[in-house]
C-alpha cells in the first residue's frame, strides 16, 4: 500500500506551504488501511477546505485508487 501512502503525500504536499511539515502514517489491517495525516501550523484549513471539500475529494481519490487493490483506506487529518 505504499503507492496510496505516496499518492496521499504527493497531494497533500501540493496543498501546503510548509511541505516538509507533512506526515502521512499508515496504519494497515486486514481489509482496511488507516492514512493518519499530520500538517503544520496553518496548514490545516489548506488541506481540509472550505467545508470539508478538499479533504473530501483526497479521500475520495484514495478511496477509488484503493477499490482497484480491493482495501478500504481511511483518511484521518490530525492536528
């Protein structure tokens, strides 16, 4: 699952200024993985929009993205 680690920090840098404060963990299980993303200060309302849209469309393409390789992958922002 590495590509879908890769693909959420390729986006997310995209969104940010601070691009070496992001941090995407992975956490995987069996049928499901957990992307746990961290920002900078003042990053966060970049990434997740103005009423959630833009934090909707990325889990949105990973969840599609992941589809293909039978997962569910999750998307949590954290502070």
């Amino acid at each position: 699952m590495k590509e879908l680690k890769d693909l959420v920090t390729y986006i997310c840098k995209a969104l940010v200024d601070n691009q070496d404060k992001v941090v995407v963990t992975e956490i995987a299980g069996d049928k499901s993985v957990i992307y746990e993303l961290r920002v900078g200060e003042g990053d966060l309302g970049k990434v997740i929009g103005k009423q959630g849209r833009t934090a909707q469309a990325v889990r949105t393409i990973i969840t599609a993205a992941a589809m293909k390789l039978g997962k569910r992958t999750v998307l949590e922002i954290l502070e």
